[in-house]
C-alpha cells in the first residue's frame, strides 16, 4: 500500500501502476535480503532504528527481524516552481505544465514519471501537484523536467510548445541550501528560458518511535526441573483480518495478526525484567492508536517447541498511558481457563516505562546543513602493471575507464552532490615521485601538498591521469597515512556539520596490516567512513577482516566503536554483457548503502542532533503573483 504509482497522464507510456508496485516490492525485499543473508546485525541504510539481536547470558530464539524488510525507503516529496518562463501564446500568456522524468538503473532511458497541473496564463507557475519519489543516498537518481505550454487537451507531448528543460540529481536537491535548488532552463538556443526552482521534503510517515520495558510476575512454572525461560512476542492486528501464522512458535496465534517484536528469553525465573527495547509506532499498529496489539508470553525450549503460558491484549494509547494500574495485564491461558474453574491467570506482565520520540534521519542532518567531504587515494603500487600496457590496471584506454576511474567516478558523482564547494581532496599512495624518486604514501594527485584539492569529480580524473604520466609505480601498499590524512581533517570537527568519507581504490595486498587496523581503530571514533573497493583478480581477505561485519576490528585490544569499513571487490559488480553504466550503479548501490547508518551511529553515540533547516527561502522584492 505504501508503493502508489503516480497516476499516468492519458497517452504516456508506463508502466501499470500493478508492474511498478511489483518492481519496487521486488527491490526492497532484495535490500533487506542482502543486509540480512550475510548474517550482519545492522539494520538497512534506510530503516528507522536499529534493534539488538546480542544479549549478555540469554539464550538465542532465532534470528526473526520483521523490520528490516518491512520499512519502506524513505520518500521525498518535489514541488515544482517557475519564474519568467518564455511567453508562447499571442494574445496571452503561456499555460505551463510540467513533466517529470527519471533513469532506471544502468540505463540511459528517460522513463515519464508524472505530470503536474495545467496552470492557466502565467510566467510563474507555483505548481500544486506533487511528486512522491523514493530516496536512495547511494544511488544517483536522475531527473529531468521537461515544461511545456498546453495549447490543446491532447495528452501528446509533441502537440504543445517546448518551453525548455532542466537536469538534476535527487541527491542535488535535498543536498541543496534548504533542500531548495534553483536552475536555468535550458534546451531553445538563443533563448533564456527562465528558471525552474525544485523543492525537497522528507515524508514524515509516522516517523515516532516508542521505547517500551516490561516485567512479569509469578507466570506459570513451565521446566520439570527449574522454573520458566519466559519471553514475549508482540503482534499487531491486520486490517483485513488477514496474518501468517508464525511456525516458530506453537500455532497459538489467532489469525488476523502480524508479528512485529520479540523479547530476549530471560533464563530460569518466573519474575522476569525483559530489557527495554524501541520500536518504531509504525511497526507496532501502523499509525492507529486503537488497533488491538496482541502479546504473547512464552517458555523457551532448546528444541524451539517453546511451551505457550498465555496472551493478553492492548493498544498504543493504552500503553501510551505509561505506568499505571491500566498497564498490569493478567496473562491468561484459553486452554486452562475452559479446563479449571477455578483458574485465575497463569501470572501478570506489567509496562515499567513507556517513552516516545521522534527518529531522526540521515536528510535531517543533510537539510540541517551537515557537509559530507569526500576523499579519494588511489593505489600507484607496481603490481598495478605498467600504465602503457593493456594488462594494466591502470591502463588508459581511450575508449573507455579503467577499473579505478570507473570506481572513482561511479562512487564520486554521487557524493558530490553533498558537498557544496565540490572541492574534493585527491591522494595516491605506493609511488616514487618526481624529480628525486622519494617514495610516498600520501601525495597530492594535483602535485600541490598545500592544497590537494581537485574541482569536481572531473577534476579529480584528470589529477589521477596527470600522476599516471609523472610518478612511477612502486610500492609497498600502507593505507595507515592515508586513513589518518582524512581522520587529522574529522578530528578537528566534532559537532555535526561535517562528516568525512575516504573512498580507497587498491589492487591487493596490503603491506601495514596493523598500523592500518589501529587507524581504522582510532578513526571509528571520529566523524568518518571508509570505503575500499578492490579492483583486479587478487585475493582479498585482508579486506574482508577489515570490513569489520563478521567481527568487528581491534588492535592492541582495543576495538572499533563503531563499524566504519565497507569493502567490496570490483569484479562482483562487472557486468557481463559490457555495459559499464550498470556495473558502475552497481558498485555505487552497495559501497554506499552503509554510509547513512554509519553517520547515523556517529551522531546518535555523541549525542548530536539535527540543526534546524533553514527558513523557507523568500526572493527579495515583492513577491511574484501567480495565477492558480
């Protein structure tokens, strides 16, 4: 229900709105199935919390995390504005419409998106019709508008006058001042077209989170020789009385129910104190204060045949009450009370705290004005091959990107769109450098140490081939200079406005295996990600302990804070048939999937909120009237 399609104008081709909603469906279910098949206890880029699997002397009672595939992307509302648009009409002033255009993945074809309203004889049109996309941080998700002015009521594009066209990044307007961008429309020469002004909201879409801590008292003794393993299972009712039945448990739940939580097993006690846990409002009753919550109390069993103790039943607005005489519920056994007369409850589960608050999102630090600042370096060691020769890696082909521009441009155009000065720092590392021959680690693409900055992620490709002409590959390959380069530049600012990714493109093996554990160590403190992308046929499980997802990375006993390293072999996204704009989406999608729970961890640990987002932009001068 989440996954509407916009309704198509008459006459344009779509999709129907049934082949979109199985599209999308198919794509998130991949998503979670990639972050969850891997075994990794982090929560997808995009959900609304993170939930922890791990607990200190309890047992284990499966891996079931409903939420990860159950939270949509996150969704960004576009208004469209104009001002001083070409006049087509003779005897009046133009009627503007606007059309939405937006790339499929790995391809160059513009696919319309929707249509705004006709707007009658104006300029300036301030268009009321929306257009609700779902946002991805790491993908680059094209635009283009299109306006026309309307001179019939044929739904045929070609019958009206083109007034001109504008391109963008989804990422280039919510990374904008505001998430407010202002264009030129271009596409008439010799004509100015007048601009077009793109605004970006975040969806709310019930964004609470409540944190929740239970207790229970004399629940029924479950274990011959020792007292209960008890814990809860949480169901929220459906709308159309429609639920799977869980097989983990007994087959006790009535249908009409969709499981959304698990408590850890507290062992061997009939007066449990379950840990506080969050859940996001929208998980536990979708928005609907009334609707009924089912909980479930069970005895764990090492087999998974958890014995059934009983159930009771509420809601959010009566949980919302907090602790108090309305939030002790007897736990009642259907089986037990038809069998016993005399039968009262199998015991009491009680709400200790009940606390609600707004989960905030990596494009509330964005709106609020945090940078990202992007850093690239760049292997120059001699196992890359001789840049003249076509078995090299580094090898300049003029008809297409090697392996390392191919990474450095797929990952750079999307990061760009974050920074406001697109001024990026480039590096190399493992070359001998002219005119002595000293060999560094940390040199300047550019060849200016003071200012190693490149303009743009262009300007960062030219610097890489410069340096192939001038240095000579040598070696040995030691990442630590680099990853401190970035982390003395995220040491110096703590407060939220910045967060620093260090994009490293290497052939293999690495040489400064523990200096670079303890870098990477030290830096998980500090407002900064790591993202390593191996190109070549080499082995890579250096890369793999440093990636951190299985175990996470220590040195001299001292381990990371936070998981702050994503590594990814280049040859896995390679496509087959040859076409180099997929393979380089693809490589784009997964190194940068991780990077906004990574700034989240980053922030929530300090304590950092969100700045307010600036005040809506007002042009100076009298306001521009606008027909409607």
């Amino acid at each position: 229900r989440d996954v509407t399609a916009p309704p198509a104008a008459p006459g344009s081709e779509r999709l129907s709105p049934q082949l979109t909603w199985s599209r999308t469906v198919c794509l998130y279910f991949t998503r979670a199935e990639r972050v969850l098949g891997a075994g990794q206890q982090r929560t997808h880029a995009h959900t609304l919390f993170t939930m922890n699997t791990t607990f200190m002397n309890m047992a284990s009672i499966g891996d079931f995390d409903p939420l990860n595939a159950s939270i949509p992307a996150t969704k960004v509302e576009i208004t469209v504005s104009c001002r001083n648009l070409l006049d087509r009409d003779t005897f009046s002033k133009s009627d503007p419409i606007c059309v939405l255009y937006t790339q499929g993945i790995g391809n160059k074809e513009w696919r319309e998106f929707g249509r705004t309203e006709m707007i009658d004889n104006t300029l300036n049109p301030d268009f009321v019709r929306k257009f609700i996309l779902d946002y991805f941080f790491e993908e680059r998700q094209n635009l283009r508008f299109d306006l026309y002015d309307v001179d019939s009521k044929s739904a045929n594009l070609s019958k009206h006058d083109f007034l001109g066209q504008a391109f963008c990044t989804l990422g280039e307007v919510v990374g904008s001042l505001g998430s407010r961008m202002e264009k030129p429309l271009v596409g008439i020469p010799g004509k100015k077209c007048g601009t077009i002004i793109v605004k970006a909201e975040e969806l709310g879409n019930c964004r609470e989170v409540v944190m929740m801590q239970f207790c229970g008292n004399k629940l029924d003794k479950k274990d011959f020789f020792g007292k209960s393993d008890p814990f809860l299972v949480f169901y929220r009712s459906n709308e159309d009385g429609t639920g799977e039945q869980p097989q983990v448990l007994m087959n006790h739940t009535a249908k009409g129910f969709t499981i959304c939580h698990k408590t850890e097993v507290v062992k061997n006690t009939l007066n449990p104190v379950w840990q506080a846990f969050r859940i996001p409002v929208r998980a536990l009753c979708n928005g609907d204060f009334d609707r009924t919550i089912k909980v479930e109390v069970y005895d764990w069993d090492r087999d998974g045949s958890h014995d059934f103790i009983g159930e009771f039943t509420t809601s959010y607005r009566e949980l919302s009450r907090g602790q108090s005489q309305f939030n002790v519920y007897e736990v009642l056994n259907p089986k037990k009370k038809g069998k016993k007369k005399k039968y009262l409850n199998s015991g009491t589960v009680t709400l200790l705290s009940f606390a609600v608050d707004i989960e905030v999102t990596f494009l509330d630090y964005i709106k609020g004005g945090t940078q990202i600042n992007f850093t690239v370096a760049i292997d120059f060691t001699a196992s890359n091959g001789n840049p003249a020769q076509p078995t090299s890696l580094h090898y300049m082909n003029p008809y297409q990107l090697n392996a390392y521009a191919m990474a450095l441009k797929a990952v750079g155009e999307i990061i760009q769109d974050y920074d406001s000065d697109k001024m990026f720092p480039a590096l190399g590392f493992g070359a001998k450098l002219p005119p002595d021959g000293r060999v560094s680690h940390e040199f300047a693409l550019n060849g200016n140490p003071q200012n190693p900055y490149c303009n743009g992620i262009e300007g960062v490709m030219e610097a890489y081939y410069q340096s192939l002409k001038s240095v000579h590959l040598y070696g040995p390959t030691n990442f630590s200079p680099v990853i401190n380069h970035v982390a003395r530049y995220a040491a110096s600012v703590k407060d939220g406005s910045q967060y620093f990714i260090l994009l490293i493109i290497t052939d293999g093996v690495i040489s400064d295996m523990a200096q670079t554990k303890e870098s990477i160590v030290n830096a998980s403190i500090l407002p900064m990600s790591i993202i390593i992308v191996g190109v070549g046929p080499a082995e890579f499980d250096a890369m793999i302990e440093l990636d951190g997802d299985e175990i996470r990375i220590s040195s001299r006993g001292r381990y990371a804070e936070r998981d702050i390293v994503q590594f990814v072999p280049f040859r896995d996204y390679i496509d087959r048939t040859g076409n180099h704009i997929l393979s380089m989406a693809r490589l784009a999608k997964d190194v940068l999937a991780e990077i906004p729970d990574q700034f989240l961890s980053y922030m929530k640990a300090r304590g950092i909120k969100p700045s307010p987002a600036p005040p809506p932009y007002t042009p100076p001068g009298h306001p521009l009237q606008t027909q409607i």
